[in-house]
C-alpha cells in the first residue's frame, strides 16, 4: 500500500506503509542507532514524535516481549529505508512489520532516510504526517503545518503511571542479570518520579541496590516524603520540559532535603528546579553514539541519547557546577550541585539500548546516600 510522508515545510517523501493503515502527525526526528529499534518504539520519550531510522536496514532481528521499555509502543510513526524481508535471531518471536501493525503504529518505508536526516539536520526538526489513507500532498503540507507542535505543551501526562506501584527486576520474563554485574543486595529505598520512565533504568536502580517505587509525576515533595525515601530519581519523558510545573516546582521542594538523581527530562526539570533554563535544540540529540566528557574524570563515554531540549548553562547559579559536556556540541549533559546531594545528566546510563560506558551513574546514586559523595 502507497503512503506519503510530509513535512510542514513542503518536502515530501513517497513510501510504501508497513504498520497500519491510517495517519501519523507529530515532530520528525531522526535517530542515529544501528540497533534497539523495538526499546526506540516503546520508549516514552518518543511521545509526540515519527522516527527516521539513518541506519538503512531495520527489523532483522525481529522482535521479541523481553526487550520492551514500557508497556507499549509510543511513537506516533515510524520511518525506515528498508524493513527486512528476512528475520534471523532464537529471540525472536514476530516480525517488526507485524509487530507495527500489531500495536496500530504507521509507519513507511522506502524513504530516502539520508536525504531526510540531512534535511532535518540542517533546517531541524519538522513537524511531520505519515499517511496511507490521504495521499494528496499539498493538502499533507497544510495539515503538517496546522499539527500540534511538542513545544509548550505538557507530554509527560500522557506517559506517567497512573498509580504507585512497586518493581523488582523478578516481575520481567526472562529477564536475567548478566553474569558480570550480579545484583546487589537492595540496601536502600529509591522513589521513582514516572515522567515517562523505561524499564531498563528501574531494573538498573535494583541491580545497584535499590528497593523501587514508582508513582506518578504529579506526585507532590509532600507525599514523596511521607513514604521516606532514601534517595528520590526522576526520569526521562518526553517534549518540553517547561509547561510541566508541577514536576519541577515539587522538585525544588526535595532539594536539600533527601539525595536527587535526575536523568534526561529529570536532568531538564533539576535545572528548571534550581532556577535554570532550558532551550529546543535544533535537531535533538538521538542514537547510541554520542561522544560525552565527563568534566571531573577527564574520560569519555559515548552514550545513548534521546533529547531535543537542553539546558542552558548560562542561566545556572553560581552552586551548580556543570560535570559532562557533549563533544559534538558542547552542550551540557550532566550537572552537580555543590552544598546539596543532587546531580544528574542528560543522557541514557541504562544500555537499552546503547553502550554501557555509563553504568557508573546508578552507583554513584547509592554512594552519594551511602557516604555522601556525589
């Protein structure tokens, strides 16, 4: 079947569909990973945005219920060069074209995705629609353009948890530690503030030594304090991290009063917590190959990234030390607080995908409660 993809800006790509028939709207962004396509589907972050795969040939390796990062798909579309024909891996246990079709996703294929990235990469990022029901262009442009943008609007509702609940690593079929990083005993008790948070993190706070529980992200400084936490992390999300009030004005109440872990939206909302601004990037940062510096070790990690705000360094105060930079950019990705037990970055510690450079994060989370260094 035909389909079209349109930016707002008048490009238009012709493709075939390979998800569901129907249409997409949301912002056109491009991610840079070889592989982890099915953690990019269902990871939160992508709430609001199609995806351009730059790697040419996506689903290979199929799909599988071990290797989700939430409880379902949330990327509006899906947009891929070429969806493999052949599924090759003893893991697998569907096809990626199915599994699209499977969880109502649109999605294209047979776009030129380099042409697209480089256009995204110099005009940015675009509001977008994936068609197979509509195919007349020009009225996809305008509809393109008459789309809601991510911009000042408040995603994370969309994502968060309902309800409190509590997890252990137990809960996910199949899933098993590596034998290199055996579990450690779970010595303290980590609130988790669920703004769009992936499993992957909440199985990595077990594994260093953390008892989890999550709840949602209008969840007040009060009632988190009340349930006594050791430490308190707040997680990834998607969009804009400004009209979400809520979940950095209850942030600057925690500071200064229990250990804060922050990591991509909660690296964005500490900043705006402790008086700091934020800015849309022109492209965002997205793929497992981003090149950070960790400022106080002088070493680099490359890292696995999904963002497209950050923080502004400028607007920091004089008690916040800025602890990673981007080397492609020289943007922020990471930050400390100098009197208070709170730092955190804007990348992805987690591994899921991407490389494991990272790791470290999670147990400088527990050190900083255990000893008071951070």
């Amino acid at each position: 079947m035909k389909a079209i993809l349109a930016l707002e800006d008048g490009v238009v790509f012709d493709g075939l569909s390979i998800g569901d028939e129907g249409e997409a709207f949301g912002e056109v962004v491009f991610n840079t990973s070889m592989t982890g396509y099915q953690e990019i589907l269902t990871d939160p972050s992508y709430k609001g945005q199609i995806v351009t795969m730059t790697y040419p040939h996506i689903g290979n390796y199929g799909v599988n219920s071990e290797d989700v990062e939430s409880f379902k798909p949330h990327v509006e579309g899906f947009i891929v060069r070429e969806l493999s024909a052949v599924v090759s891996n003893y893991r697998s246990e569907m096809s990626l074209g199915e599994y699209l079709k499977k969880n109502h996703i649109v999605a294209i294929e047979g776009v030129d995705t380099r042409m697209l990235t480089k256009h995204l990469r110099d005009f940015g990022a675009k509001k977008g629609v994936i068609s197979t029901v509509d195919l007349d262009k020009k009225r996809l442009i305008k509809r393109a353009q008459a789309s809601r943008s991510i911009v000042g609007i408040d995603l994370v509702k969309e994502v968060t948890c309902r309800e409190p609940y509590d997890f252990d690593h137990c809960l996910a079929p199949g899933f098993e530690w590596p034998e290199k990083t055996p579990a450690r005993a779970r010595k303290f008790f980590a609130v988790c503030v669920d703004s769009g948070i992936k499993y992957n993190i909440l199985r990595k706070l077990n594994q260093h030594g953390f008892r989890v529980k999550v709840v949602p992200a209008s969840t007040t400084a009060g009632e988190i304090m009340a349930l006594n936490p050791d430490g308190v992390f707040y997680s990834n999300g998607p969009g804009d991290p400004e009209p979400v009030t809520y979940l950095w004005q209850n942030m600057a109440q925690l500071v200064g009063k229990v250990p804060v872990f922050g990591i991509c939206l909660g690296h964005q909302m500490l900043s705006l917590a402790l008086g700091g601004k934020t800015f849309k990037l022109k492209f965002g940062h997205r793929g497992g190959n981003h090149p950070v510096m960790d400022l106080q070790s002088g070493k680099v990690e490359i890292t696995a990234q999904n963002h497209g705000f950050c923080v502004d360094p400028t607007s920091l105060p004089p008690d916040v030390e800025v602890t990673h930079l981007n080397l492609n950019d020289k943007t922020v990705e990471g930050m400390r607080h100098k009197k208070h037990p709170v730092f955190s970055v804007q990348y992805h510690p987690e591994t899921s995908p991407g490389p494991h450079d990272s790791d470290y994060l999670f147990g400088r989370f527990y050190r900083m409660i255990q000893e008071g260094v951070w």
